[in-house]
C-alpha cells in the first residue's frame, strides 16, 4: 500500500495541502510578528524545499502580507488561517505552519531539529514548553542553512 503524503489545511477548508518530504527543521516562533499574526503565544513553523510542498485547492484563496521587509505570510482570505510564510532572500524554502497538518500530524523533522526560537520575545506570562531555546534564531539551523 502507498504510503499517503501527510496533508493540512485552513479552518475553512478552501485551501489545502500535500507535504512531499518531512521538514527539514522546525521552529517554535515566539516572536512578536507570529504571536500577532497567530494570535498564540508562539507558531510553529517546519521549513521545507519550495517543491516539496504543493497546494492541492485555494491557491487563488490565499493573501499575502509583508509582515517584514521581504517576509510574506500567507493566510486564507476566507478563514484567515495562516499557512505559509516565505522570505524573499531564501526563493528555494517555505515555512508551513504545520500546526494546520491533519489529524496533529507530525511533520516528519528529527527530534534534534525541533527547537524554540527568538524566546528572549515570548509573552511575559509564558512559560515555555521543554525542549532547544534559542533566545533569537539558532545560527546554523533555519531558512538558508539546510
Ligand atoms: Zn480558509
Ligand atoms: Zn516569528
């Protein structure tokens, strides 16, 4: 039997997707840009080559915004789940915000390449889950470094 591609969506379901490969990395942003554009205390995003995600319905259904200078996130103009965000400087990777997997499914990264990134910006009142802290972004890992 095939193995089925891991898929997610948005809340209202006009936009969806396939995941071709498992992240190379994920990151656990509790910087203020995704706390506000999440609005949760940190989103978390697993990086992966451009082509090995593929949007399977809603393309046309989805808005960018430039939260930062180059940094697009993407949302469902509908719902206004946020799924994606690339960085102009990196064309070749997209971020997928992959709480939006199907069923919890897990994005396939290792378990070392899980991490908690820019915590000197979390919420005052958040305690932070177990596992890697970076207290800005890990300098060899994330967007450009895989
Ligand atoms: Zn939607
Ligand atoms: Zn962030």
């Amino acid at each position: 039997m095939e193995k089925q591609n891991p898929s997610g969506g948005c809340l209202c379901g006009k936009v969806r997707y396939q995941l071709l490969a498992p992240a190379k990395v994920v990151e656990h942003c509790h910087c203020s840009q995704c706390r506000r554009a999440h609005g949760a205390l940190y989103a978390s995003g697993g990086l992966f080559n451009t082509p090995d995600v593929k949007i399977m319905a809603g393309k046309n259904n989805l808005t960018r915004y430039e939260s930062s200078a180059g940094n697009w996130r993407e949302f469902c103009t509908t719902c206004g789940c946020h799924l994606f965000m690339t960085v102009d400087q990196f064309p070749d990777e997209i971020y997928v915000w992959v709480a939006s997997l199907d069923e919890g499914a897990h994005p396939g990264h290792p378990a070392d390449k899980d991490m908690h990134v820019f915590t000197d910006s979390k919420a005052a009142w958040e305690t932070l889950p177990p596992g890697n802290h970076f207290e800005t972004l890990p300098p060899d890992s994330g967007i450009g470094k895989n």
